[in-house]
C-alpha cells in the first residue's frame, strides 16, 4: 500500500481539474492529480470540440500554452439546418468561438497544470472517500495497478465527471451538497472524428440538426476544413436511439462525406441539467461535470469547468489558510459559480425542459419563425428582448405556430425570472431552504406552462 499527503487532491485531469491544480500549486498548495487513465490516453475526451469565449479563460495556464490546439478560429455563427421546414437557419454566436483538436488541448492543460508544480498520478482508479468523524472529507483511496493506493489531503476536489463515484461514496448528511441528481439529467453522446476529401463549404459554422426527437440533436464542428466533429447525443429519459447507427445513415446522406475516413471514435455521459445548488460539503468541492458546469441547452462546458475548477481551488486555498475547510468556509465558491455562469445555466434549462415537451417537428418550424439573433440571445444568454417591428415580422413569418411562439415567450419570461431569483443566491447555507424553497415554486410554473414531466 502507498500512502500519499498533500493539501489538495484533484481526481480527474480534465479541465476543470487542471485549471484547479494550476491555481492551488501557482499559489503554492501541495497538490495532486489523481487521473485513471495512462499517459497516453489522459486528455482523450468525448467532446463536440467548439469552444465558446475562447479569448476570456482564467490566467492559471496561460492562453499560449493551449492555443496550438485551437484548429478553427473562424467559426462565427450557427447553422441550423430543419429537413422538416426545408430550410437552413443561420444564426450569429456572441463572443469569441474555437474549434479545437480536444485530446491535444488534453494534453496542453495537463502540462499546464504539472508546468505550475502539480503532480499527477496516473492509472489510478479512485475507489473510495475517507471522512472523519465529523463527516469532514479528508483523503480518497484507490488502486494502481493493482496496489492499494491512499491519499490524505485537506481539501478533495471532485472533477470526476458526470455521475462521480466519488458522490455515491460520500456521506453528504448534514450538508447542503445536493444530491437531487438524477438519470433524466444526463444525456448520451458519442461523436466521431472525420476526415473528408475536399473542404466543406461551412467550415466557418457550428452545424446543427434534429435529431428524431425533440431532446437531442446531431452536430458537425469543422476543425478544420477537412477535418470534422461529428456526433450526436440524446437525454437519457428519452427513448434510445442507436447512435452509431443514427450518425452514419445521416453521414452517408451528406455529399460532402463522400468516402470520408474515421479516425477516432468516443462516447460519454454528460449532464444537460442545471448547476448543482451546492457543490461543497466539509472537506469536500465538485467542479465540471461533476458539479453541472454545463450549458444545459447546447452541452458546451470547457469554460464552465475552467472557471469552476479556478473558483473551487480559489477558495479552497482561502479556507486552508484560515484553518478551517467546512461546508461554510467553502460556501463562497457556490456564490462565485452562480454569479458568473451558473444563473444564466440554469435559465437556459428551462428550454431544455421546453423541448423534452413538444413534439420535435413543431420545435422545429418555432425555430424556423424566430429572428436568429433574438435565438442566439435565448440560447446562450438566457434572455432576449424584441422590438415592435422585430415582433410584427416575426407575427407574419411565423403564421402556423403562434400557439407555440406565445408558450415559447411565456417560456422565456419564466426562464428570465428564474435567472433573476438565481442572483439572488444565498451567502450562507443557512438561506438554502428559503431560496430553494422559492426556486421550486417558480418550477412549478415551468413545468405547468411547457407541460413538461418534473425534472427534478
């Protein structure tokens, strides 16, 4: 057996647990990663490689140090294309857009991390959580290769992904963690990495496409002209589809893939939910997908976990520090998560809550009618605003779905307030059942307007 101490532990070298390493050691933490895959494979991710708000990422590995795997810095808008409506939408993106090679940026924030003195432990499996008798989280253990490994720390950081062991393994009573996470909050994607033989006539644009149903979508992201993501997901409440399946018969429908070669292939598991309401207990932080840095609507979360993973190992630093690592010293990453990007996360729930409810082809023709920069503003703002004239336009293009424009503007209205009572999160876990207890009255409107089955 091998012992380990340190003032942090990290499991899982993605990127909200790298950006974490990077901040602790840069601040002079003793810090590890601990990382189950090998050398080699560590980094290599199921991701749909866009990257939104590429110019704006915490300074904890420096923005050169990641930028020889961005491969596509011209994509600038959205295509999405509705067979049902024969028609191509094409929308603007706000903020700064990349389309990056994932296992090469994998391996460039791992370096990043071990460049600012952590360490990384690779091939260990981690099995276990330690606590003490006050519930206070102080260590994990695992196996290398085979060898019982064990690891005390003062502070665990939980960037284990979607359905963490880590949170079955702890015992969170008596905190405010939550643990009202559930199967219908996840979806299933896999994607694969193509190359085709002459440039497609996108390659400055996101594709989008429905699938068969309304909770999920097919995507083709150029990472270069030639070079394509192209993938597929669906939330897990829904029927299953056969996604290997599903993306080859619409690849072999595309002219442009014409004896196209595949070079990678990956799925996972991701959450399309809203942040967790707490992700802290004593001893104890989740961060990434561990914790539903996501964007809900478009499953997007590289600058979520980035950030996320920066404000946790922030704060864990503050409270090592301080000498204490409770839920309440550690209550203040909550507040940073929420007032950056977790309110506007959990608004755009609501219309991934929108389309688990109508039927896709509908959804679809509400699209079309929409002014594609008032779409852009919903789905990845959260809120959006029209004009007399705007509306007026939009009134006659949209003839045919106005029962579905005026849910979907009842819809965002909901969404719009949901955001608002987000900012107001509470400063300390003894304000969690009110504002709780408000939020989830404010679902219930949600669910009555959009006719959707509870999510959570």
């Amino acid at each position: 057996m091998s012992d380990f101490t340190y003032d942090l532990v990290v499991v899982g070298a993605g990127t909200a647990g790298c950006y974490a390493a990077a901040t602790a050691a840069n601040a002079g933490l003793d810090t590890v990663i601990v990382e189950r895959k090998d050398e080699t494979e560590a980094g290599h991710i199921a991701c749909g490689d866009a990257l939104k708000g590429a110019n704006n990422f915490p300074n904890a590995i420096d923005r050169s140090q990641i930028e020889p795997a961005f491969t596509n810095t011209d994509v600038d808008h959205g295509r999405f294309e509705i067979p049902s409506e024969d028609t191509v939408l094409e929308i603007p993106v706000p903020g700064e857009l990349a389309v990056i090679d994932r296992w090469e940026y994998g391996r460039r924030i791992i370096d990043g991390a071990q460049q600012a003195g952590a360490d990384i432990h690779y091939d260990t499996v981690v099995q276990d959580v330690v606590q003490d008798a006050t519930g206070t989280v102080n260590g994990i253990r695992g196996k290398k290769n085979g060898d019982v490994v064990a690891y005390d720390a003062q502070v665990v950081l939980d960037g284990a992904g979607s359905l963490s062991l880590l949170q079955d393994k702890t015992d969170f009573s008596g905190t405010h963690f939550d643990t009202n996470v559930r199967y219908s909050q996840f979806c299933s994607a896999y994607r694969e990495i193509v190359e085709v033989e002459e440039e497609v006539e996108w390659k400055d644009a996101l594709v989008f496409k429905p699938t068969k149903r309304a909770a999920g979508y097919l995507w083709y992201f150029p990472r270069t002209g030639t070079t394509i993501n192209a993938g597929l997901g669906f939330q897990m409440n829904e029927q299953p589809m056969q996604m290997i399946a599903d993306l080859k018969d619409d690849l072999r429908n595309r002219p442009e893939f014409k004896n196209a070669t595949v070079t990678d292939k990956l799925g996972a598991a991701l959450p399309t939910r809203r942040p967790y309401d707490s992700a802290v207990a004593n001893g104890y932080m989740a961060i990434g997908d561990a914790a539903g840095h996501v964007n809900p609507t478009t499953g997007g979360g590289i600058a979520g976990a980035a950030y996320g993973g920066t404000y946790a190992a922030e704060q864990a630093i503050t409270a090592i520090s301080d000498g204490t690592v409770s839920e309440d010293a550690l209550w203040h990453y909550n507040e940073r998560v929420m007032d950056h990007f977790g309110a506007r996360y959990a608004g755009l729930d609501v219309y991934n809550i929108l389309s688990t409810a109508v039927d896709v082809d509908e959804l679809m023709g509400l699209l079309a009618a929409l002014p594609g920069e008032k779409l852009a503003e919903a789905l990845y703002d959260g809120k959006t605003s029209m004009g007399p004239v705007l509306a007026a336009q939009t009134a006659i293009k949209s003839y045919g779905y106005w029962r579905q424009i005026i849910d979907f503007y009842k819809t965002k209205q909901l969404a719009e307030e949901l955001i608002d009572h987000y900012g107001r999160y509470p400063q300390s876990p003894d304000a969690m059942a009110g504002w709780q207890r408000q939020r989830d009255q404010l679902l219930d409107r949600i669910y009555e307007t959009t006719g959707a089955e509870p999510k959570y």
